[in-house]
C-alpha cells in the first residue's frame, strides 16, 4: 500500500479519536448538563448520552487500533536508524510514550470505571482522565506534525 495513503489513514484515524475527545468535552457534556425538565425526559436525555458514549467507544478504540497499526508501518517505512540518534528520534521516543499513556488511561476510563449517568456529576477523575487524555492527543499531534517537518 503506498505510504500516502497509510498517512491519509493515520491522519483519519487521529482527527475521530481526538475531534469525537473535543466534541464530547465542549458540546455533547456542557449541552446535556444543562438540560431541566421532568424526570422522564432527563431518563430519555441519559439513555441517549449512554448510546453516544457506547458508540463512541467502539470508534475510540477501533481509531486507537489503526494508529497503532499505522505508526508501526509510518515508523517501518521510515527506516534507517540514523534519525533515531538524533532529536528526531527523542521526540519519537516521547510521542511513544505519551501513546502508551493514552492507552492506558483510555483503558481504566473504558474498563476500569463504571460508566457514568450523562446527567449525574462526572466525578472527579473521570474528568481529570478525559481532559488528560484529550490535553496528550493534542501533543501527540503536536509532536507528530514537528517530525513531519524534520
């Protein structure tokens, strides 16, 4: 497969991971946080953020396996070991292990904690995760773009 286009799948991969992260931490969270009304209807409001979320964990996880697929033949197709002696090469090091991070806080948020009601108070750390994870995807792609360039 020609390396543009396992770029272009990278890349996809990369915008529904972190755009559905932006997506949920300033409009689907605040906007159903702030609904009143009847018991019914906040049942009704909760039932569906729970399918948004389910669905969107199905995506997280499938878009977080084809990075790591992806990066691991961007990083083949790359070769050469000289870059990885350079700054290069630390900055590479660095995106890995904020990846590895990701993962792992992506799996005590998905696994490790029970799913909270759209309308209940998020608690502390299911916050503190999601807005890290999302602060470390907006780095990943920080870095990313940086070894682009280099």
């Amino acid at each position: 497969m020609p390396v543009t286009i396992i770029i272009w799948i990278h890349l996809t991969a990369a915008i529904a991971w972190i755009g559905g992260m932006i997506f949920h931490r300033f409009v689907l969270r605040p906007a159903i946080g702030r609904v009143s009304g009847p018991a019914n209807s906040r049942e009704l409001l909760s039932g569906i953020f729970l399918r948004i979320e389910t669905r969107y964990k199905t995506l997280r996880w499938l878009s977080l396996a084809v990075l790591l697929v992806t990066g691991i033949v961007n990083l083949l197709n790359e070769g050469g070991s000289a870059r990885m002696e350079t700054s290069w090469g630390a900055w590479l090091m660095l995106k890995l292990l904020f990846v590895l991070i990701v993962l792992g806080l992506t799996a005590i948020q998905d696994v490790g904690m029970a799913p909270a009601g759209a309308l209940s108070e998020p608690t502390r750390a299911s916050v503190w995760i999601a807005d890290t994870l999302l602060a470390l995807g907006l780095v990943i792609v920080l870095i990313a773009a940086y070894l682009v360039q280099s």
